[in-house]
C-alpha cells in the first residue's frame, strides 16, 4: 500500500492491477477547462480526471468562504464513489507539476475521508512523460464505487480554532506561500495582502528537487523539524491562499514520517473575510 507517493516504475508495474485507480487533476489557476483539455488530449492509461474547482472544491459564498472551500463531505463521498473508488482501492492522483498541487488536495481529501491508500505520483506527468511511459487518449466511465467513509475531522483547523489559540503557543502555524506574499508584498490573487499573526513561512515548493520529485523523507524531516522543534503533528496546522497548495506540505510532512499534521482548509482567502 503507498500512502504518500510512488514512484513512476513502481506505479507502471502496477498499471493492470484490478484495484488502482489513477486520478488525473491536472488544473491551470485562472484557466477553468485547461486542465481537463489536457487529460482529454493525453492521459494515464485508464485515469479518470477530476476538477479543482468543480470536483475538488464547495461553491464559493461571497465574504464568508475562501476561494476553494472544501466540498460538503456527502458531496466528496458521492465524487469519491463515482470515480470508481472502493475502500479496498490503491489511489493514485497526478497532476501536471511542478507543485502537484491539486494532486496533493485530492490526497488530503481522501485521507480526511478515512481512506489510506492514496499516494501522489512523484514527478508528475512531467517525469512519467519523460521516461516514455504509456499515455492513452481513451476516456473510460469507471463503474462506480461503494465507498464507505470514516472522516477524521482532527485533520482539520478552523479559523475560530487558530483565532483563540493566536499567542499562546499551542499550535505551530506555517504559512506555505511563497516568502513575498507571507511578507505581503507582490500580492495578485488576494484582495489583502499580509499573513496570519504568528504564523511561520515555509513554501511548499522546497519540498521538491531539482527534478520536481520530491526530496527524500530524510531531508524533509530536517527541513519541518528545523521549524515546529518538538512540536507533535496535532499541533502544526498549515495554511495557504486557498487551502490548496497547503495540502501539498501536509503530504511532506506525513511523507518525512512525521505524522499527520492539520490543515486550515479556507486559508487567507477566507481569513481576511
């Protein structure tokens, strides 16, 4: 079972085993189609594709949510379900790169749902592409699954949660934007510009090398550990624009063996409403 990512080789040796199921969420910020053009154009042999915004996220309400609030949980289990997702499924979820990003959400919101096996293909699209691996233009209805969830809501922070504790010591909270905008300066997405008082800086795009692949489990515990100490993962909670790319260092941590840490799934966009 692969619960943080797998590799391209391990996951092409796995490619006709009855219980993987391959989740393209390939997603272009301020391009809606974009993503779903190119699963249609090339894809996972077998992957079915799900949407950042019309899949992966809830509607957005005017002054109380962020830009990609999280779905309502009968919603995620009716998508979860219709991908073709059983609780004895091995999920595999890519995207283009670099970054994984809407990959790495969609991990995170099977894992708050109650199911394990969900891994990130390292490397992307981008990699399996360049080691001249399959790719199929075929689009496949998958049969529905029965999906059945355990949703473990200590995974998730909510605003009122981090508002109470600001001062007091009792959560690490680590924004993972790049420097520029948790210093609020080149801020083009969020009407305010700034970050949450207290929280810490660590982008989520450090946690790849220089191939986009991401860094060795070693190196990501240094990384983490240099900033949260002693810290248990139930109190370091991470946070982005959205909630999107936050799930990425969540993915990380979990990957550095260091737990499961919690995410603030509105982030600054629903922070500064």
């Amino acid at each position: 079972m692969y619960e943080t990512v797998i590799s391209p080789a391990e996951l092409a040796e796995r490619l006709s085993e009855y219980d993987v199921v391959l989740v393209d969420c390939r997603y272009v910020l301020g391009r809606p189609g974009r993503g779903r053009a190119s699963y249609l154009d090339k894809h996972l042999p077998g992957a079915v594709y799900a949407d950042l915004e019309e899949d992966l996220s809830g509607p957005v309400a005017a002054g109380s949510t962020g830009r990609h609030p999280l779905p309502g949980k009968r919603d995620l289990v009716s998508l979860i379900r219709r991908l073709g997702i059983t609780n004895a499924s091995q999920v595999v979820a890519y995207d283009e790169g670099p970054g994984y990003m809407a990959a790495a959400r969609l991990w995170w919101m099977l894992k708050w749902s109650g199911h394990d096996a969900v891994a990130v293909l390292d490397g992307g699209l981008l990699r399996w592409t360049d080691l001249g691996l399959p790719l199929e233009r075929e689009v496949r209805t998958p049969k529905p699954g029965d999906f059945q969830p355990h949703f473990r809501d200590e995974m998730v922070v909510s605003a009122a949660e981090i508002e109470s504790s600001l001062g007091d010591g009792a959560l690490t909270l680590i924004d993972s934007r790049s420097p520029d905008r948790f210093r609020g300066e080149n801020e083009t997405i969020d009407p305010v510009a700034g970050h949450i008082p207290g929280a810490l800086c660590l982008p989520f795009n450090q946690n790849l090398d220089s191939t986009s692949a991401f860094l060795a489990p070693d190196d990501l515990r240094r990384r983490f550990s240099d900033v949260v100490g002693e810290q248990g993962a139930s109190g370091v909670a991470f946070y982005c624009g959205s909630g999107v790319t936050a799930a990425h260092n969540v993915l990380a941590f979990y990957h550095a063996g260091l737990g499961l840490p919690r995410l603030y799934p509105g982030s600054w966009s629903e922070w500064i409403t």
